[in-house]
C-alpha cells in the first residue's frame, strides 16, 4: 500500500522543500520506495537534487495528459536520483497548470488521478507543495492520505496555522475525507533560545491535543542548508550530522504512524 503524503505549510521558507527532501532519503534508507513530488512552479525541489531548470517532461506534463483524457506512460516524468529516490520534476511552466486548473472539470482531483497511476511502484509518495492555498496545493492534500506542517518555532507560528488547517478541513470535507494531518514538525529549531522553546509551547497548548506534535524537531543547522547547492541530501552531505540524525528519527516516527 502507498502512503501519499503531503508537505504543506502556505508560509515559504519554512522549510517543506529540506524535508519533503530529507524524510524521502530517509525512508528510502530504510528500504521503502520512494517518489518525491514537486508541486511548486519554483522548482526548488528538483533544483535542490540537483537537476536542470530545464526538463523533458514534467508533472505539468502529466496532469495535462489527465486532464485531456490522453492514455500515457505514467513513468515518463520520473527521474531517478543517485540516492535511490524518485523525483517527478517542475519548473515554472507549472505556473500555467496551477491557473488552467480552474476552468478543468473535477479540477481537485488532477493530481490524484495522475498519482493513483503510480501508486503501485512506490511504498512513499511525497508532494512538496508551494507557499500558498491555490490550486495545486488544494489538488495535494485531495491526492494525500495525511498532510505534514513543518513550522519554524516563531512568534505567531500557531497563529499561521488556523488558515491552512481550516483549508484541510475543508477539503477533509469536501474531497478527501480521509486526510489526517500526519503531525506538525518543528524545522529550524534553535532549541537553547528561551524564545524557540516558548513559541514551540504555544503551538503545543493551541493544538497538541487535536494533532501529533512531533517529538524531535529539527535543527537549524549550516549543513542543512548547505545541502541543497550540492544536489544531495543531507545523508550524502554528512550522514554523521544532527541533521541527519534527526531526519532519521522523523523517518521512523512516521513509519510507525502508518
Ligand atoms: N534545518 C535547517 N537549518 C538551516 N537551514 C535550513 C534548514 N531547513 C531549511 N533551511 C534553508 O532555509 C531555506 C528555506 O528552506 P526550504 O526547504 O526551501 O523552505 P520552503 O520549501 O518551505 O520554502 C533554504 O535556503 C534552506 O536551505
Ligand atoms: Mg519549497
């Protein structure tokens, strides 16, 4: 069985693409096949691992041949990274599909049709969404089986989280009935600040009891970041790092949520 789960957070720069990244090396790591999704016109994904801006085919590519009712090899978009893991690339031509999505019958389910085609070669499909609610974002969480939020521990982070967990919950209802929220990870954590270890408190008082708050956080850390200029992840960066460490620990965190 495929889990399919989806990276969001409308907030940019808090980290979705590192870990959507990071947790799919990890879970490949422990043996699971991996397909790592990348639904963000900015293409940071499929940068980060290392490939061209420009692509042959791509995830635009597939959720027009849905759209347009064409037979296709789902698998033609895949790229295979030397990690182990699967990418389904993007660049900013997906722009046009998050717009062009709004005219399409059954215009939430575009991405889930094209990943049900997929679903048998992968145990994990993982889509790094974009920082907004738009279209593409609606068409993850419709496709997912459970959403991951990383929040940085920051003053109103769980003010930033009413939004995109009333978005969920409205597709839980409309679409997706389904859809768990996987857990809120903390990411970029600085765990000796006073300040982090607060904000992170009043994320667990606002909403500990409805959702998993993940036990280990995230690390702030220079190889972290230093990762996505090399095109690997951080077990390949330096698998000793508590980077890695902590990516590991997420890994079977979730595999033992499934
Ligand atoms: N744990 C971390 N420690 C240090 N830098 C990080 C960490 N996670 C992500 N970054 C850096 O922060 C920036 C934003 O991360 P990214 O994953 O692209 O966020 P998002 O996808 O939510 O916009 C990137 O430059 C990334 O390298
Ligand atoms: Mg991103």
């Amino acid at each position: 069985m495929c889990r399919v789960i989806a990276v969001a957070n409308q907030k940019g720069g808090v980290s979705k693409t590192t870990t959507s990244i990071n947790l799919g090396v990890a879970l490949v790591r422990l043996g699971k096949r991996v397909a790592l999704v990348d639904a963000d016109p900015q293409g940071h994904l499929t940068l980060g691992l290392g490939f061209p801006k420009k692509i042959r085919v791509s995830l635009k590519n597939m959720m027009e041949n849905i759209i347009m009712g064409m037979e296709f090899d789902p698998m033609e978009a895949v790229l295979r990274h030397k990690e182990g893991i699967d990418v389904i690339p993007s660049n900013k031509m997906l722009t046009g599909t998050d717009l062009s999505l709004i005219t399409v019958e059954n215009r939430e389910k575009v991405l889930k049709e094209y990943l049900e085609l997929l679903e048998d070669n992968y145990d994990y499909i993982i889509i790094d969404c974009m920082p907004s609610l738009g279209m593409l974002t609606i068409n993850a969480l419709s496709a997912a089986d459970s959403v991951l939020i990383p929040v940085q521990p920051q003053y109103y982070a769980a003010d930033g989280l009413v939004e995109l967990l009333s978005v969920v919950k409205g597709i839980k209802q409309r679409f997706n009935p389904g859809l768990e929220i996987e857990g809120i990870l903390f990411t970029m954590d600085s765990s000796r600040y006073n300040n982090s270890k607060r904000n992170k408190q009043a994320v667990k008082m606002a909403y500990g009891k409805e959702m998993r708050i993940f036990e280990k956080s995230i690390p702030r850390s220079e190889a972290i970041a230093e990762t996505a200029s090399e095109g690997v992840s951080i077990f390949a960066y330096d698998s000793r790092s508590k980077g890695a460490k902590s990516y590991a620990e997420l890994a079977e965190e979730v595999l033992n949520h499934a």
